[in-house]
C-alpha cells in the first residue's frame, strides 16, 4: 500500500521513549502557525514509498522500541498508517501518534471512521494542535502545553481521557 512520505528516521531518541522510527507523513490541513514542519503541510509534496518498506525498516532493526507517526497529519492518511500498526504490534513493539487532532476529535468520529480505527491501533497520542502562545521547551514529546500524553487502550476502555505516564526503568 502507498503512502505519501516527507520523511522516516530510524533511530529517533526524541519521539517517545527508547529507540524509535519516526515516520512523517506528508500533508496537514491544520496549518498551525509556528508549526516547525510547514514543508509536510502540502498533500502532493513529499514522496510515494509503500507501507512494505515502512515494516523491512522495522524488522531490520532489532532495537527498535516502537514507531513513531508524526507529520504532517497521521491521521489524513489512516490506511495505511493503520497496516503499519499492526504490523509493528505483531513485532511486539508499540505505536505512538502525533495529531492535530484532539482525542475526542478522533474518539468521536468527527476526523472520520478510519481516523477513528487508527486510534485504535495506537498505544500513545499527543494531541491537539500545536499553539504558539502555549509553546514551552520544558514539555518532554511535546511542543506546547495544550498538547496531551494519552494512554489510548486505557481511554477508549474507561470512556473517559487517561493521561500516559512513562515509567523509567
Ligand atoms: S498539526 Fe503538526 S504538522 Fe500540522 S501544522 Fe500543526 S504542528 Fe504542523
């Protein structure tokens, strides 16, 4: 399956916990003003790379704790992203998302069904768009303080928003 692409890292340490690869996504309709990534807004830039290629660079890499969907907006190419997910999940390792997008956006349906089965499919999400006014260095994965760390499976469990809380070992 395709998947419009700005860009993957492989061995990011600053998106989420342990060693993780980032994939961004191109295209975001959300266009928040400082955003650090405006090159990913456009839906045609970026380019084409198959999901199959995603899943070779995870099982290639043997340390890897988890992926990481950043952008770009994860959530405008859900398909895709939601193949990836599982594949990660069958490798044991676990799936955060960025989103422009607010948790109960998402939960609702209102960012459609299939942006709904994504969330599904993620561990972690850190929501919200990024606002500049709210903007601190201090926030760890996150870009400004209206953006939250979400447990997902236990949210969608309780019906209600579970703040995630890393545990360091
Ligand atoms: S959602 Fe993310 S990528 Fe999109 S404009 Fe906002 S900060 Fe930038």
């Amino acid at each position: 399956m395709d998947i419009r692409m700005a860009g993957t890292v492989n061995d990011s340490i600053v998106d989420g916990p342990g060693i993780r690869l980032a994939i961004f996504v191109q295209g975001c309709t959300h266009h928040c003003k400082g955003c650090q990534n405006p090159q990913t807004w456009d839906p045609d830039g970026g380019s084409i790379m198959t999901t199959d290629h995603v899943i070779d660079a995870m099982k290639s890499n043997r340390l890897l704790k988890g992926i990481t969907f950043s952008g770009g907006e994860p959530f405008e190419q859900p398909t895709p992203l939601i193949e990836l997910a599982k594949a990660c999940h069958s490798l044991g390792k676990d799936v955060w998302a960025y989103s422009g997008y607010t948790y109960e956006e998402l939960e609702s349906g209102k960012a459609g069904a299939d942006a709904r089965e994504l969330l599904e499919n993620c561990d972690v999400l850190v929501d919200g768009p990024f606002i500049e006014s709210e903007k601190s260095m201090d926030l760890k994965w996150r870009g400004s303080r209206n953006q939250r760390l979400i447990d997902v499976p236990k949210s969608l469990e309780t019906g209600s928003v579970v703040e995630y809380v890393y545990k360091w070992i």
